[in-house]
C-alpha cells in the first residue's frame, strides 16, 4: 500500500515559502531597528557616565545582530574594544590625531587601536 505523505505532517506548508521570507525580512528589519536604538541609548548612557548601562546596551544590540545575521551599521566596529569587547563608544574612550592616524584608547582595559585616515 502506498502512503500519501502530506506537507502539513511535517510542518511546512508547501505554499509557505513566501510567507517564511516576508516574516525573516519583517524580524530582520525590526532588528536592524532596535540596534539603532539600543546604540543610541548606549551613547546616551555613556554621556551621563553610566558605564554599566552602556556596555549592556552595546551587547544587546550585539546580540540581536548576531541572532538574526544583521550586520551591524556602518562605523559601529570601532565602537567595541577588541581586547575585551566592551562598548567604548562616547566617553568611555579617548579619541586623538597623531601623525594622519585616529587613535582611540579604551578606559577599561587602555588598549590602543590606531586607525590610518581615509582621503576621499
């Protein structure tokens, strides 16, 4: 006897692609959404000193790129020590031009990036 196997028995529709694409770009535009905010709110936090505050936000909005395969915006992987990965973005790091390059220390750990300067 031949078994008739039905789409719906293992929960994907066979008209279900297009619906599944619409709702991955809805969930990755409200995550490219509430980075800008929680970036904003970083800086906002790290303005008034709230250290704590802003490195949370700066890992949340992390995190939300990382689960839904959002890169981040342009310019925000500078705003991250590479040593030990906190939000270094407003006042938690000094920003200085030494010799045609940005130089950029992170409070937390005084790690230095240098960064050569673009001409465009």
């Amino acid at each position: 006897m031949i078994a008739f196997i039905r789409s719906w028995d293992f929960g994907c529709p066979i008209m279900g692609k297009k619906r599944r694409m619409r709702e991955k770009r809805e969930r990755t535009s409200i995550a490219r959404e509430r980075i800008g905010i929680l970036y904003k709110e970083a800086e906002n936090a790290s303005a008034v000193n709230d250290r704590p505050r802003a490195h949370r936000y700066g890992w949340l909005a992390r995190k939300i790129a990382m689960r839904y395969q959002v890169k981040l915006p342009k310019g925000s992987k500078i705003l991250y020590c590479k040593k030990c990965g906190s939000f270094i973005g407003g006042t938690l790091s000094r920003v200085r031009l030494i010799k045609g390059r940005v130089s950029r220390t992170c409070f937390i750990c005084n790690d230095i990036y240098r960064h050569p300067i673009r001409r465009e």
